[in-house]
C-alpha cells in the first residue's frame, strides 16, 4: 500500500482567486469590497463551498447554493444555504442526516438554458461521512420541485475515501472524482435513481501516490491530480476523455519543485490548471494553459517577492481569455491568520480571522447576476469569534458588460450626454463623466432608467467609480417602445435626460 505524504509542509499559506472578465472590464480604482458580513452565528461552521466551476463564462445565476459543515457536539452535519447579492436567501436547511462526522462538502449545479442569466434547477452535494470506522463518500441529490432528497452512498466500500469534486452533466446525471486509498475515482451516477452509470480508476497502472483531485467539465472531462515523486515531492498530472470510456495518458501539468493542485480555471480560449510550487524557493502561484489547441503554455498567476510562502485556492467565476487578475487572498503569519482583499491587482482590505493555529477555507461563488450585466461575487470564510467558528462574507459588483472606461482624462465636471442613437432599436449608449472627487465625498454613481410614470424600470449602474469618461450599453429589447429617461445620480447630483425606444 502506498504511504500518503503531507504536502503542505509550510508555515505560512496565502489564497488566491483569479477573476479573468471580458475586455471591456472598466478598472474604476476606488475600493468595492462590502463591509464584512456574518453570514451564519451561534454554531461551529467551517469549510463553506459555492458550485464548481465548470464551463468557461455563459450564465450568471439569479442565486446560488452554498454548502458548509456545522458541528455540534460530536457530529457534525452538511449544510446548504441560498446566497443572494444580500446574502442567505433562506433559512439552513441540513441534507446530512444528523448521526456520526460528515466533512469536506463540495456541491454543483445546473442551470436553464438562458443566456446570460440562469436559475438552477438540479445540483449535487457530496462529501465524506464516517461510518464502520472509515470515511466513505454520501451525496444528496436537489431538484427545485422536490427539493433535497434523503442522502444516498456514492461509494462505501474498505479503504478511506476523500476530497470528492463534482460536476453537474445535465439534469439527471453528475460526474465525481474522489481520493480512496491514494488512487483517484472517476464515477458517473444518476441524480434521480442513485445508479452508478460509469466507474473507473484512473491511476490504478500508478505506484505511486496519487492525491487531491479535481474535476472540470468543459466539452471534455477533465481530472487533475498530485503525484509523489521520487524525492517525496509531488508533480500535477491531468486526465482527459472526450468520450466515455477513453481517457487520454497522463500528462503532466507541473513538475519542477513541488506543486500543490489548486484545480482549474475554466476560460473561453481552453482550460488552466492552477498550482502553486516551491520551483524558485517560496511557494509562488501558477497556471497552466491545457485545454487548448495551442497546446501547454505555463503562465505565472502571481509572483509575489517577500519570504511567506504562498497557495492557490479559490479560482474564477467570470473568465475570459484576457488575464485580469482580481485576487482575493488568505495569508496565515506566524502570529494571526488574516484574509488579505485586493481589486485589481492592488491590496484594498484585510479581516483579522484568528489565531495561527485555527484552520481557515474560503470559498467564491461562481457569479450572481447583478443589475444590467453585472457579476455579484461573494467570499466567504469561517472566522472564530466567542468560541464559535461562523461563517463571515465580502461581496463585491463587477462590471462586465455594460460599461467601459473611455477615458482616464480628468473632466472638470459631472455631466451626462446625451443617448447615442436616439432613437434606438433595441440598443442605444450612454455616455457619463464623473470628476476628481476629493475628501470624503466618494459615493456610488447610480444610472437608472425610468418609465413616463415616474417608475424605475432598470438600474444600470450602482458602484463606485474612479474620475473619467464612461460608456453604458442599455439593452431594451425586452421592452415595449415608448419614451423613457435616464437619470445619473452621484451624491447630490443628479440629471436626467429623455430617450426614445422605437421597435
């Protein structure tokens, strides 16, 4: 039997996630990070986990599901929570059933086919429970008619079982990677009828260890996975099958030093394997381009110069070919444990969490539709407080689509221009300069657009933004023609001009 070997053999860890967005992704400058919001109290909740993401950038979703442990006593039970942009929609709701250690959840979910904005109609949960003296792999099964059924056995068999990822197929049925007994586990199950539909091992030909696996769905399968080498350190190697029951040889995403598998960044142009590695002495964070017909391009993720070692975890939601990093980070010192904020490559915010010897997971959802075009982001982590560990949230906008920066040239006054055409069918811009704000005088620029009647028919834009020249895109195609206004409001001004829906 192979010997597992602990890779994270390092003091300090720091976490990472990658926001790749469109091009016309406007840079505003000013710090967007929510103040820190208790998203759960009164309990011992840890390791919280949003959907995988699994398909490059399609869909935001109108909410989101998140899964967490919670532990009492001598159990501890799965959990699931709907996010919405102000938090939980509801109430917890406990899809374990409330007997022996149930750990490591991770959930995925499945959308209707609209474009841009989607629902979930079916997801996933899975996770490790202990029962007989071993951990095995349970899962419960959401359809939004019926709601979570009673949880079933993925795979109960000897041996321990470990770190299972998943990925929503269609609406009936999911695929699962799992560690058990160093090899790594690929099923396809059906949600509604528990039958295991395909099942192999994909590192039964290896001696050696293989370890902490991750699971993509873009086109093809995609598994990810630590190997031992011969010095005790750990290269990343990857499997792919376009088609059920071939799978490509391994093949290796990183191995110079040792790597840390942090899974996959899924983006328009192919598919990143994203590591950290010890290869130039403290641990830095990498990517790996993989899903692509250019073939494997390495990519420096980060490259940060002071002597705390670093650890890729959380991964991207909005993606894009063009690499725009919005981090989120997590850098546990010698004394505190504290998650670092940054926007758009510079350091914003920081939450002291606890202290250095508490274990700390974050977690990002995959994007809830926010306004026009909008992305609303959240991260969530568990913070110790009074002797409870609850989970604690940030939330941020980020503008996608519906605007760009035109200009950086200072102007020397708010005003807002005229639309561009008007009238319009269905598509018209709208073009806005906001000055050098001094002092404490920052607040949120709102567009807004209004009926005849006075009624607020869209909000276009509710976000702080830097001095420049800016460019709306309004969409009415959903809606009847007629005349409407645009008003821009920034503290105490405000201006509203008139525009023309003609169809």
């Amino acid at each position: 039997m192979k010997t597992l070997i602990n890779t994270l053999a390092f003091k300090t860890i720091l976490v990472i996630s990658i926001l790749f967005s469109f091009n016309s992704l406007s840079y505003s400058g000013i710090y967007p990070w929510s103040p820190l919001q208790k998203i759960t109290s009164g309990y011992n909740d840890k390791n919280p986990a949003f959907g995988t993401k699994q398909e490059y950038f399609y869909t935001l979703f109108d909410w989101e599901f998140m899964v967490f442990e919670r532990h009492q006593d001598s159990t501890s039970n799965i959990c699931v929570l709907k996010m919405g942009t102000s938090g939980p929609l509801d109430s917890v709701i406990y899809i374990s059933d409330n007997t022996g250690l149930n750990r490591n959840p991770s959930i995925s979910y499945f959308g209707n086919s609209g474009f841009f904005q989607s629902s979930i109609i079916k997801a996933v949960a899975v996770w490790e429970y202990n029962r007989n003296g071993r951990w095995d792999i349970y899962a419960s099964y959401f359809n939004k008619n019926t709601g979570w059924q009673t949880p079933f056995p993925v795979d109960t068999s000897n041996a321990d079982k470990s770190h299972p990822q998943s990925v929503c197929i269609d609406t009936i049925n999911f695929g699962i990677t799992y560690e058990k007994d160093t090899d790594i586990i690929f099923k396809i199950i059906n949600g509604q009828t528990h039958n295991i539909i395909y099942d192999t091992n994909l590192t039964s030909n290896e001696s050696a260890i293989c370890t902490n696996p991750f699971l993509s769905l873009d086109y093809d399968f995609y598994v990810s996975y630590q190997k031992q080498k011969a010095d005790s350190n750990y290269q990343i190697d990857y499997r792919r099958s376009a088609k059920l029951p071939n799978w490509t040889q391994p093949d290796t995403i990183a191995y110079e030093g040792n790597n840390i598998n942090n899974g996959f960044v899924n983006y328009f142009s192919g598919l990143i394997g994203i590591f950290s590695s010890d290869r130039t002495g403290n641990y830095n964070i990498y990517g790996n381009v993989i899903g692509s017909f250019q073939g494997q391009k390495p990519l420096t993720m980060d490259s940060l110069t002071d002597n705390f070692d670093y650890e890729s975890y959380l991964f991207p939601i909005v993606t894009d070919g063009g690499f725009y990093n919005h981090a989120n980070v997590y850098n546990q010192k010698t004394d505190s444990n504290r998650i670092l904020f940054s926007d758009y490559f510079l350091l914003r915010d920081s939450v002291s969490v606890s202290d250095s010897s508490s274990e700390i997971s974050l977690t990002m959802n995959r994007g809830i539709k926010f306004g026009m075009f909008d992305a609303f982001i959240w991260v969530v982590f568990n913070k110790d407080s009074l002797n409870f560990s609850n989970l604690y949230g940030k939330s941020l906008q980020i503008i996608i689509l519906d605007i760009n920066k035109i200009s950086s040239t200072v102007p020397e006054k708010f005003e807002l221009y005229q639309n561009f055409p008007n009238p319009f069918n269905p598509v018209t811009k709208i073009k806005f300069d906001i000055p050098q704000i001094t002092g404490n005088n920052s607040s949120d620029v709102k567009l807004i657009i209004y009926d005849q009647l006075g009624r607020e028919v869209e909000s276009l834009l509710n976000k702080q933004l830097g001095s420049g020249t800016y460019e709306v895109t309004w969409d009415a195609g959903k809606y009847s023609s007629g005349i409407y206004f645009y008003k821009l409001i920034f503290g105490n001004f405000s201006e509203t001009k008139k525009l023309m829906l003609l169809k």
